[in-house]
C-alpha cells in the first residue's frame, strides 16, 4: 500500500489542518451483498479527526459505504458489494480528505 499527501492546509488561527492524500489497498473478493472494513496506514491520523474517502477506481458494483479513523495512523474504510455475484476487488486507489479538529 502506497499513500500519497498532496496538501497539507493549517488553520493558523486555531491550529487545526486538513490533510488531502490518495493510497492504494488490495481488496479482497466480497461475497454477494456483504461488506468488509480495510484498513490503512496514513501517518497523522488520530483519534477525532474525520477522514472523507472516496474510489478512484473502483469496482462496479463495489461501493465506499464509510471511513474513520480507527487508531493512531489508521484509517478504516468500509466497503460493500451491492451485487448479487462476488466481485473481486483487487488493486484500487481511493482518495482521501483527513480533518484535523484543533483542541483549542
């Protein structure tokens, strides 16, 4: 898994920034209907912040059904096959949009 950061944007004020990056994730085949939770390492990511994902190349019938950040540098992203077959996933890159929240 490779993840790229293409900007980095701080709020000067409050200190918080936003953090806007792609990685790549192997997928596993999904069974008919079912969904699975990937995970991946972006370094920064903690606890409260919010992330945004989206697929840049994804699967048809494969679908980014959610994403948070799960611990210290690791971002969840649930994925779902809303076909009726298996669909298998493979190599896919997706997009990210991580949400740094200032304690101040």
């Amino acid at each position: 898994m490779a993840v790229t950061k293409y900007a980095l944007l701080y709020d000067g004020v409050q200190g918080g920034n936003i953090e806007i990056g792609t990685f790549t994730a192997t997928l596993a085949e999904l069974a008919a209907d079912t969904q699975l939770d990937e995970a991946v390492t972006v370094a920064g990511a903690a606890s409260g912040d919010l992330v945004f994902v989206s697929a840049v190349d994804i699967d048809a019938g494969l679908v980014v059904a959610g994403a948070s950040v799960t611990g210290a540098a690791e971002v969840t992203v649930n994925i779902q096959n809303t076909t009726e077959a298996a669909v298998t996933g493979g190599a896919t890159t997706f997009q990210y949009l991580l949400v740094k929240i200032s304690a101040a």
